[in-house]
C-alpha cells in the first residue's frame, strides 16, 4: 500500500490538539452536527471528518464509546462498522469519484494514532499522483477544497443513505410478516 509519506503530520496534529479531550467524545457530545462535522451516527458508531485531510472526503468512522482497544468493540458494533464503511465508500465514491481509498486504523500511538484512547478508522479517498498535487503549507499538505464544502457535499449524501436504508429495513419486516 503506498501512503501518501507526511512524517511530520502527527507531531502537527497532537500539538495542536489540548492534550486532555478526546476530539472523538467531543464531536460525539456537540449538538450542531455541522459545528462537530458529525456526517451520520449510528447506534454504535459515527462517522466525521478529518479536521486534517490526507484528501477532500477524508472520513473517520469511530466508536460511541471512548475505547482504545478494537478488541473491546461488542459484536453489534463491529456489524454496524462494516456497514457505516460499506456507507462511507458509497458516498464517497458518489460526491468524488476517487480512483481508490486507504482504510485503516493506527492502534497505539507508536503506530501513529493521533488520537490513542479511542480507536478509530480512517477512510481516505486516493487518485493517482494526488500527493503531487497538494501542495505544502506550513508544513502540512492541504487541499484547496475548506471542511465545512467538504461536510455540505457529504452530509446529504450520508441523509439519503441512510432513508434508503431505512425503506429497505421496512420493506423487509413487511415481507417477514407476510410470510409468517
Ligand atoms: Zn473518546
């Protein structure tokens, strides 16, 4: 897998961080889902975006709860992630055509999480030579597309998902019923 080479990208990230909040249980907490770049919120898990995208789309899936170790995740969890990613790359796929997607997750810091007491997965859209074509500031690489474009393009994306998957569940427990 290559990744687009940002050494310098964690050191950024924890420093500008206040060292005590967890951003995840903060967005998680906040109202104003636009404020928080909450994009959907499952029973489980939600979905935000990267304060700091690698890439426009740059999407993290965390859980609820402030968790460090994926092994704690319960089944129906780990069943929703699945899905809420399968969503994610939907939408994604839909709002930029990207040419691929990184998906992963950093346990620990020394694997570089940024963020080490809550795991999380990060679903980073890819097109061929794109770490040529952001350019670097301040030593960061950043993109010309703001968050808040970003959140406006994904958030209808991930409302009409979600109702369809929602007719979906109803059209099941209507045929479930008949067939009883
Ligand atoms: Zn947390």
């Amino acid at each position: 897998m290559r990744y687009i080479s940002a050494p310098w990208r964690a050191d950024y990230v924890r420093q500008s961080l206040p060292m005590k909040q967890c951003i995840f249980c903060e967005a998680r907490k906040r109202r104003d889902d636009r404020a928080a770049t909450v994009l959907a919120r499952g029973r489980y898990n939600f979905v935000l975006l990267n304060r700091f995208p690698y890439t426009p789309g740059h999407l993290m899936i965390a859980p609820k709860r402030h968790v460090a170790d994926f092994d704690a995740a319960g089944p129906g969890a780990r069943a929703e992630l699945a899905e809420i990613l399968r969503t994610a790359l939907r939408v994604l796929r839909r709002a930029y055509a990207p040419q691929g997607f990184n998906v992963g997750m950093n346990l620990g810091a020394s694997a570089g999480a940024g963020i080490a007491g809550h795991y999380h997965f990060h679903v980073i859209p890819r097109w061929t030579g794109d770490s040529n074509f952001m350019p670097l500031v301040g030593g960061t690489r950043v993109f010309i597309e703001d968050l808040d474009t970003t959140y406006q393009k994904l958030r209808p994306l991930f409302d009409q998902e979600r109702r369809r998957r929602e007719r979906a569940g109803r059209a099941e427990r209507r045929t479930a019923s008949l067939s009883r």
